[in-house]
C-alpha cells in the first residue's frame, strides 16, 4: 500500500493505492488520524481509486477516522471507490455513513 | 500470496469477477482471525489452507464450487464469538465474520484433533435462489454438537 498527500489550505487528499489489509491497515490509521486529530485538518479527502483491495481492519480505520473528524468538528470524505471497496462499504452497510463521491472533481466541490 | 492463489484458482471454477472478490475477501477475513483470535496476534504460526473445486453431478444433488477449509492449531475458538456483531452500531472492528457469512454459501466450524477447522464453500448457482439478502444475514452459524470436544 503506498499513501500520498496533496495539502493545501484546509484540507488534504491522500491517495491510496494497493492493498489495505492486516499488515498495513495500521500505517493508514496513523497516516488518516494524523491529519485529523495531530494537524487537525477540517476536510479530509481519500482518494480510493486505486484500491485494489481493503479488508474489515481498513473498514474499521476508516470508521476511526470518521469518528475522529466529527469529534473535531471536520468531514471525511471518500472519492473513486473501486469495485472492491463499494462491495466491502455495501456489505458493511456503510456506505450511507460515509460521505461518497463519484470522481475527484466532485469531491472536492463540496 | 494466498489471494492471490484463491483468485486463480476462483477463475479456474468460473466464478463472476465478485463472486471470485467475496471468495477471496472471505479467506482473507477468515486467516486475519486466525492470526489475531487463534495465534493471539503471532505472524509466522502455520495455517493451512485447503481449497478443492466441487462438481455438480447429473441428479444435481451436489452442486458445482468451491470448498475452502482453513485449519490451525492456536487456540479454540469461544462458539458464542462466532456470529459476527450486529452492523447497528458504528463502530471499528467485528466485521471480519460478517463479511464471510454474507458472502459464502456455507460456513461451518468445528474442533477437531486439537485444531480449529473452518470449511466454507460457495456454490456456482445459488443454493437457495429464494433466500432474501434479510434471510442470509440473520442465518446462524453452523456449529457441530461436538464443538466443545478436544482431540
């Protein structure tokens, strides 16, 4: 899995690629909750185009993040899911939580 | 490496794209269980993993597949653990069992000679065409009589 952040005022975009399971599920709770709750950025966008696969633990550190924004008052918001992560958002039902985009562009007009 | 094996062996078998997905996704889920519950978060403990195709046979009463079974040797599995959690309360974590139940067609776990055996199988054509999605998530667990017995 590699993460990249694009900073600029009031928010960044990280962009995950590859894969987000039990072994590196962790660097992406640390990278996420060190943007919200460390540098206490108000939008947090995840760009998930280039997810190949996420498991339950990267499920669970999203929601942590989640979490995290609203207690700090910010939004996380997911953009470009691929198959893989709609089926795992959709089977944990939480895909109405989340704030979802189609694209980047639309994303980021919110 | 192992999802990677599963796929190919999903697509030798037929399976649909998300079909082939869920498969993976399950063993996936299911060995991240046994690293964390069984081996207590341990790396390097063996796990088996089997995976045989299933063939339907004329009279249908067997259908076409896949049948998967994990074997470990950490600790028992608590029976009452099994289920899953409910996807009411957001919350991180307890998702792993879920995801398996609603994407395969049989879930079964025993103990057995010391070990913890979960097979599951996904069928080609749905087993139960008529099941609602409602149905399939609250479907219990398969769990033999002799669960609690050591070898």
């Amino acid at each position: 899995m590699q993460i990249a952040a694009r900073p600029s005022e009031g928010r960044v975009i990280l962009d995950l690629s590859g894969d987000i399971d039990l072994a590196n599920s962790p660097a992406m709770r640390k990278a996420l909750l060190g943007e919200i709750k460390d540098k206490r950025i108000p939008k947090v966008f995840l760009n998930l185009k280039n997810v190949r696969y996420i498991d339950s633990s990267g499920i669970a550190s999203l929601v942590e993040g989640l979490k995290a924004s609203r207690d700090n008052g910010g939004r996380l918001i997911l953009y470009s899911l691929s198959p893989s992560v709609r089926e795992v958002m959709e089977l944990s039902r939480l895909q109405k939580i989340f704030e979802i985009y189609d694209n980047e562009e639309q994303a980021l007009a919110t | 490496m192992v999802r990677a094996t599963l796929q190919c062996a999903t697509e030798v078998a037929h399976f649909h794209e998300a079909e082939s997905r869920a498969i993976v996704r399950s063993v996936d889920e299911a060995l991240a269980n046994v690293i964390r519950h069984a081996y207590k978060g341990q790396n390097g403990l063996p796990i088996e993993v089997t995976c045989r195709r299933l063939f339907s046979d004329p009279q249908k009463t067997n259908l076409s597949g896949l049948e998967i079974v994990l074997s470990d040797s950490g600790a028992p599995a608590d029976p009452k653990k099994l289920c899953g959690r409910p996807l009411d309360e957001i919350r991180p974590g307890g998702l792993g069992l879920h995801f398996i139940k609603q994407s395969m067609d049989v879930v079964e776990f025993r103990r057995e000679n010391g070990k913890n055996l979960l097979r599951m199988v996904k069928y080609l054509v749905p087993s139960k065409p008529e099941e609602k999605k409602s149905e399939k998530e609250n479907r219990p667990c398969r769990l033999p009589l002799d669960l609690p017995k050591e070898g």
